[in-house]
C-alpha cells in the first residue's frame, strides 16, 4: 500500500502534505494525442418552478428544491436542478432566492425523512411519555449554538427539552463530519401535536437569520420502539417500548413495520448478519436509527455482513429501509457492510473495513438477477480504512461505494433510476474506487438520475469517481466534490491494471446515441493524486468508446478547478461542451487542447500548500474568481450562493 500521510482537516477542507506543485503560467496546450476539439456552444436551458418554501415534499436527503437556473449549461429536465434533494439544490422560497452568505446557517440532510409526531415514550426530556414524537438529526453548518439559536418545524419552535444535542458532527458512535468537513448536528424530538401533520420545513435560525428549509413529513402512524443491552433491561421477549425495550436489532427488524422507527440505544451489538424480511412504504419507510449519543455497532468484521436487503425468495429484496448513525466494523471476502434495496437510505454512519475483499463493496446494491428500481441514498457517512489490513493486497473488483443493478442477457431490464451519493468523507482506503456506479451484461438495467455531490475523498488508490458504463439519461451530475490525492496505485495483483484517476467517465451504452446519456461534471476541485506508472492514470479520464465507436454520450465539464503534476489533467475525447472555463495548473505541457474557455495558472489557494497542513480555498486574486459560468447548482460546497452571473472555479465561492 503506498505511504498515506496522516490527515488533518478543518472547515475549510485542509489535508495533509503533499508534494509540491508548481507555480507556473501554464500557456500552450497540452499535447493529448486522444483528444479532440470540436466546436460548439454550451446548450441553453429554460427555468423551472421554484418551491414556494411552505410545505415540502419529502425527498432522499429530507431537502428542498431550488431554481437558481441559468441560461449557460443544459437542464437536468426535472422540476428543480438536484430533483427536489437537499443543499445541492438550493434555496427558494416564496418564489424567489434565498441568499446563503458566509457565516450563514445552512442545512443540509437530515437521517429519516418522515416520522410520528407523537409516541415517544422517552422519559429524559421530562415530558408526559408520549407527548413527543420521532427523533430527527440535521446536518449542517453555521448553525450557531442551542442557547443563541432556535429550531421550528412545521413552523413551531422545538423547546428546549425537545433537543437531545446542538453541536459538532461527531456525537455518538456515526461519522465523524465536524474534523474533517466542519458540519453541526442537531438531534431533537418532534415536539408533539402541536406541529402540523404533513409535509413541513425544519428551518434553524441563527445570527437572527433563518437557514434554508429540509423537507420533513410529519405523520400520525407508525410506532416508536427501542432496543438495549440485556444489562439495561433489553429482552426479545419485551414489548419494545422504552421501559420494556428489546435485546436485539434483529428482533426489532423482525417485527418492525411500515412507518415504524427503531431507536437503538448506547452499547448495542448484533455481530450477526441481520436479513431483512419486510417492506417498508415507500412515504413511510422502516427507520432503525442509533439513539442520540449512543454507539451501536453493526456487524463483527469477520463473519458475514451487518445489513443485507436480499432474502429466501431470489426475486425479492427488502424495499425502503433507513439505516442511520451506526458503526459498521466491516466484512470478510464477498460480503458487503450493507447490501441495499430499492428506497434504501444509509445516512451519517462511519464503515470501517480493512479486510474488504471480493465481486462486492462496503456500501454494495445490485449486480445480481432482481430488478431494482432505485431511489437510494448514500448520505453523509464516513469510509476509512478499507482494504489495508497489514500484507493485505485486495482485487481490483472492490470498491468502497459499490451501485449497480439488474444484469442480465437479453432486452435492457427496466431501468433504476434516483441515486444520490453526498457528504460523505471517504478517506484512507485501499481498495479500488470510492464510489462506482456501474452495471453490464446487455440487458442489464440502464442507471438514470445520479446524483454524486459534495463527497470529500482523501487518499484513494483507485479511482475517486467513476460513473461507468450503463448510466445514462440526461439527468445524472458530479459536483461540488473536493478530490485530494485520489489514484494512487499501486497495480494490483499480478500486475493487473485498472484506472487511476480523480474522476473516471465512461457512461452510456453501446448503440445509443449521444443525446441519450449526458453527464454534467461542474465546480469539483481537484488536488494531486494520480499513477504516473499507469497509463490509465489522469486527473480526469474520459473513455466514452472503450467497446468501440458505438459507444457515445454527452459531458459537460464546467467551472472546476484541476491541480495535477504527475499525471496528466485529461485523457480520452474532448468533453460535448469545449468553451467552458475551468482552471488548470500543475502541468508544464499547458491545458487540454480542447479547452477554448480554460485558463491556466495557480489557483492561489489560501494555504499552506506545504508541511502538515493544505488548504484549498481560493485566495484573493486567483484566476478562479468570478470566472464561472451559472450552472443548475448554485450552492458551494459549504452550502453558500454562488452569484448569478459570477460563479467562481471549484468546489469553493471566494470569501466564505
């Protein structure tokens, strides 16, 4: 495994040392032997409605809709750029645009997405058992402190004795997103009928200034249950309430039903795999969540997996189940941490999996005979420590985020479609790729509408991204991700080779036209990484026609910022839209030659770009600054505006 230095991360995204770039004017081009340079213009795209910011519909991510559309990059073809998600999207309200400055608060997901207003028999909050309702953790930033702040849903302020913790993201035993990407957590309790029931916002107000909305449904059905530790009282035999609470996880996914939410409380263990055998609704999905505080741990790391979705019936998977806030201690050769079903949603738990092996991943879904329709969340988790088991050199066929779907021969299988993979911070890994959203055999399932954003992915030694073959549609996007040493290499075993790159496309099919897959890439920073000892080694790899010239899509690669000097910033075609600005610097041989709109010099990060810390904000007077042109995302990475008309380069707006 090659030397990963020790990481060290603030809210500005700083990560440890690496080898030095060059400060370099860059003019020319790059000599790309592959590429192309056809000409055209970037695609306009009409408005599309604006949430009036009242009630919400839910979503993945418990998030809101948002237009800030403009007239420069095509549309993603839906009702609002990130399809009604969280902080990707945006801020609108009252049919205009709310403006996130820095300092501000912004939310960004939540765990469930739906829950009882009343129910919860917990006695800590010093309320009549039942008064309360469903237990909901949001993620954030600048979200001010409980004291000074205030929290309402459905427009009713939470009490104070409602809220469980108000602080950094690195409560409990789930990821830790306060270190290393300086987000907030609040776990608080819905409290009680006073709340509408229906679709609601959760808004926080901070610095006498309200946050964007999260979309919440509040719900009259479905019950709360509890688990503990024997010692606490817990038994199978128990009716699952709060004094009288189970034993086991898997008594409690065994009996749970649609609607139905699981707290799990402090010192928990189910080492044995735990199969689902039910469906939840697809509005009122099976919750299992840690309790706030608590650290429960799924899974044994060396027999089976935690989690799995399949059962008995091959032509079954469970459907529409939340998992949240867990430790997952990893799995052995061919098993996955979780295997996941359609309505799938894995939020804010920390996997760690040092002998991950095999035809699978940690987080893994498809690829076998099921048809899977999708709407899967993969959401503000941390991965680390994957596959580096001392001696341990595992094939290249394992991946951290690992989504695929029905394979087979014949006709395409349906498609799955809606799949969102977002803050999550995957760092540390040896395995191949940190995500890879793939399929193949020539009926398999296309995979339409994906949504990779906002993941911070530090020292990989495969690929950062792949969108690979069989994605297609023309509403699929990677944005606002910051990529810091990712392909690292080494080879594999017995040489074998695989790519190594920050991000990897090689979307669509063979025989479908290019207007039928389309893939927007925009306001990524990208920072070192790479093998140069591979030849399938670059900052950027586009291989749209690796089957043959049938293979065709569309990409759009605009306002991202690309920092490589042992590897080359781009290898393939040239993307669909050439005139897009986009910042290269590390290169002595210049910029791509198909870049007309590039430019090339040092983004002057705020640094240090050297010794123990990075840091990869723009600076005053970098050539990234207001050079943008406005795309369908219209939020950094920190959840603040990028002006119409002035976005800048990267991952990062200027100032905050």
């Amino acid at each position: 495994m090659p030397h990963r230095a020790s990481l060290r991360l603030h809210v500005g995204f700083v990560v440890a040392a690496m080898s030095v770039l060059p400060s370099c004017s860059d003019d020319g081009t790059e000599n790309n032997p592959q590429a192309s340079t056809p000409s055209g213009s970037i695609p306009s795209t009409s408005d599309a409605a604006i949430a009036d910011g009242g009630d919400a519909a839910s979503s993945h991510d418990g998030a809101r809709v948002d237009a800030s559309r403009d007239s420069s990059l095509p549309s993603d073809g839906g009702p609002a750029p990130d399809g009604g998600h969280a902080q990707d999207g945006g801020h609108a309200q009252d049919g205009g645009h709310i403006v996130i400055s820095a300092g501000d608060a912004a939310l960004f997901f939540s765990d469930i997405t739906s829950g009882p207003r009343t129910g919860n028999a917990d006695p800590s909050r010093g309320v009549a058992p039942n008064t309360y309702g469903a237990i909901v953790t949001v993620w954030g930033k600048n979200l001010g402190a409980q004291a000074s702040s205030t929290l309402a849903i459905g427009g009713v302020t939470v009490p104070q004795a409602a809220i469980y913790y108000w602080g950094p993201a690195n409560h409990g035993g789930g990821a830790d997103l306060y270190s290393q990407m300086g987000m907030q957590m609040i776990e608080f309790a819905i409290p009680g009928a006073a709340v509408p029931s229906g679709a609601v916002n959760i808004v926080v107000t901070a610095n006498s200034k309200a946050s964007n909305p999260v979309a919440f449904t509040t719900r009259d059905t479905g019950k709360i249950y509890f688990v503990a530790r024997t010692a606490d009282g817990g038994s199978d035999s128990a009716a699952g309430t709060w004094s009288a609470p189970w034993g086991t996880v898997l008594k409690a996914a065994n009996t749970a039903t649609s609607g139905d939410i699981v707290y799990v409380r402090d010192g928990v263990s189910a080492p044995s795999e735990i199969g689902l055998t039910k469906d939840g609704g697809a509005a009122s999905p099976i919750a299992v969540v840690a309790y706030p505080a608590a650290t429960v741990t799924l899974g044994s790391g060396t027999s089976g997996g935690a989690v799995s979705a399949k059962q008995s019936d091959p032509a079954h998977r469970a459907r529409n189940w939340t998992f949240a806030k867990f430790r997952f201690p990893g799995a052995p050769t061919n098993y996955a941490d979780i295997g996941l079903g359609d309505g799938f949603r894995v939020v804010g738990n920390y996997f760690s999996n040092p002998i991950g092996e095999g035809l699978t991943g940690t987080i893994q879904m498809g690829g076998d005979l099921y048809q899977y329709d999708g709407n899967v969340a993969v959401i503000g988790n941390e991965l680390t420590d994957i596959s580096t088991a001392n001696g341990f050199t595992p094939e290249k066929m394992y991946h951290s985020i690992y989504l695929s779907g029905k394979r087979q021969s014949g006709a395409h299988a349906p498609s799955m479609k809606d799949i969102e993979v977002a803050w999550n911070y995957m760092h540390d890994n040896n395995d191949n790729r940190a995500i890879d959203i793939y399929s193949e055999q020539d009926g398999c399932s296309l995979l339409e509408e994906v949504k990779v954003h906002d993941n911070l992915i530090v020292n990989q030694r495969g690929d950062g991204i792949l969108l690979g073959k069989a994605v297609s549609g023309t509403s699929n996007f990677i944005y606002n991700n910051v990529i810091i040493n990712a392909g690292l290499g080494p080879l594999w075993r017995a040489n074998e080779l695989s790519s190594n790159a920050a991000i990897r496309i090689s979307a669509g099919w063979p025989g479908l036209p290019a207007s039928a897959t389309r893939v927007g890439v925009y306001n990524n920073t990208i920072y070192g990484g790479g093998f140069a000892q591979n030849s399938e080694s670059a900052a950027i790899l586009w291989s749209p026609a690796e089957v043959g010239s049938s293979w065709q899509m569309t990409l759009d690669f605009a306002n991202n910022v690309v920092v490589s000097a042992d590897v080359p910033y781009w290898s393939g075609n040239a993307p669909s839209v050439t005139s897009a600005p986009n910042l290269w610097h590390g290169r002595s041989g210049g910029i791509p030659s198909w870049n007309a709109g590039g430019l090339s010099g040092d983004p002057l990060f705020v640094g240090p770009l050297t010794g123990s810390v990075v840091n990869l904000r723009l600076g005053s007077g970098s050539p990234a600054i207001n050079k943008g042109v406005d795309t369908n995302y219209a939020f950094d990475v920190d959840g603040i505006s990028r002006p119409p008309g002035a976005f800048d380069l990267g991952a990062f707006e200027y100032g905050n």
